[in-house]
C-alpha cells in the first residue's frame, strides 16, 4: 500500500490497481497509472474537502469514479460547472453500503466478490459522510469531517449533544480494524484538538493513523504523539512533515 499526502486532508492510497484519492481541492497530486482505477472520494462540499477540477482526470482516463457525499450534489460550484455529475459519479447519504467493479469502465453497485470494492459511510458530525473502504484484503478508514468538534468557550449543552454525536458514530464500528485511518486533529480546538483521534483509537483499531485536518501545523502531530492520552498506541500515529510526503506501507 503506498499513500501520499496531499494537502489538509487529501490524501492518495495505492492498493494493487485501484487508486483512492480523498477530499481533493488543491496542491500537486501525483501522475496517475491509466492503466489503474482511479476514485476520488469526496467527502462533502466544504471547500477545504471538494474542488470541481476533480472532473478534469475524467476526460483522458476511462477508469475514473467519482464517489461523492449527496450534499456536493446541492454545491453551488458545483452544479454551476457540472450539473449533477454523470454516469461515472455516484452520490451517497450516511449508513450506505455499495459496491464498485474494478473491472467494469462505468459505475457498479452489484456485489461481485474480489474484484469489488467494499464502500460504506457513516454520518459526519459536521457535514457529508466518513468512508470505510475494503479491497484486496486492505480496510481504510476516511472519517472526513467525522469529528468530536469541541470548542473553548462552548455551551455545556453544545459539549454534550457534540460528544453525544461522535461517540453514537464511533460505536457504529467498536472494535472494528482498519489497516490504515485517516483522523481529524485540528489546532483551532485548542486543548480539546486530540479527543476526537483518541475516542477513535480507544473504540476501534488502526494498524496506521495518519492525522490529518492539521491546517499546516505539523508540530502538533508530535505534540499529541508526546503527549500522555497517546502513549498506548503513538508508534501507530505517522508523523507528517511536508506535502507530497510518499509512504509505503
């Protein structure tokens, strides 16, 4: 499995001949194999997670799928430049499950067996869907905006009902593995920015983590893996340092 950071929270993961691409909307992505099946996953329409020009990649490679959270269907960017998509774009809601052919040129949901990539979605605590992906004997987890948002100077009130959302969201997959996640840690949270990887690594199970939603500060990647709810699982926490960073695994 070869992953590359993008930017934010795009990341690209490799897996045999299927290429993943996830919440796209800028910086350099690498030169795609035209020969590999290529999906970008969207998870919903902020513009940190989405950027239309995702569309451009259809027009010279066949193999390309759009999996995109149903609220990008309302975008106003996008429907302005593209409609509602086409016949290469899906549209999901939360607790969805599907399943794409990675032999077929065109969108597939018939389970078929190994050739299928196994797609399901949770609810966003924020907005869209998080992504739970299985193929080739690989499970990748993309919680998106999927997050325990909590902010200094909130209500009690808001703290619960926010707790309360992630936590029903997490036990949705209590003791499920995933080879690699990919999980919010976000600096503007302040002291509360590592509650929301920490309820995921103590209610399922990563082999890899890679923090994302970090705004450019790479420090605070280090800075939970120093600090003390971390210390039962930090050498499974990577440690980003740039843009285009490239990761086997």
């Amino acid at each position: 499995m070869k992953i590359t950071y993008i930017h934010h929270s795009c990341f690209v993961v490799e897996i045999e001949d299927c290429i993943f691409v996830f919440d796209y909307y800028k910086g350099k992505l690498p030169e795609f194999d035209k020969n590999k099946r290529i999906i970008f996953f969207v998870s919903h329409s902020h513009g940190d997670h989405f950027n239309p020009s995702i569309y451009q990649y259809a027009e010279y490679n066949p193999y390309v799928t759009y999996v995109l959270s149903d609220d990008v269907r309302h975008s106003l960017s996008f429907a302005v430049r593209l409609g509602t998509g086409g016949e290469n774009t899906i549209f999901v809601d939360k607790d969805k499950l599907l399943y794409l052919n990675v032999d077929n040129r065109g969108v597939s949901r018939k389970e078929g067996g190994s050739r299928d990539i196994k797609i399901e979605t949770l609810k966003s605590t924020d907005e869209g869907v998080a992504f739970l992906i299985e193929y080739a004997g690989k499970s990748v987890y993309f919680a998106g905006d999927l997050h325990w948002w909590s902010w200094t100077g909130e209500s009690e009130a808001d703290r619960e009902r926010r707790e309360k959302e992630y936590k029903y969201e997490m036990d949705k997959i209590k003791g499920r593995h995933f080879d690699v996640a990919f999980v919010v840690l976000d600096p503007r949270q302040e002291e509360h920015y590592w509650w929301g990887m920490n309820e995921f690594m103590r209610t399922a199970d990563a082999d890899i983590v890679f923090p994302m939603h970090f705004w450019k500060d790479y420090k605070l990647i280090e800075k939970f893996k120093n600090g003390e709810s971390a210390q039962d699982y930090k050498e499974k926490v990577v440690s980003i340092s740039e843009e285009g960073q490239i990761f086997e695994i």
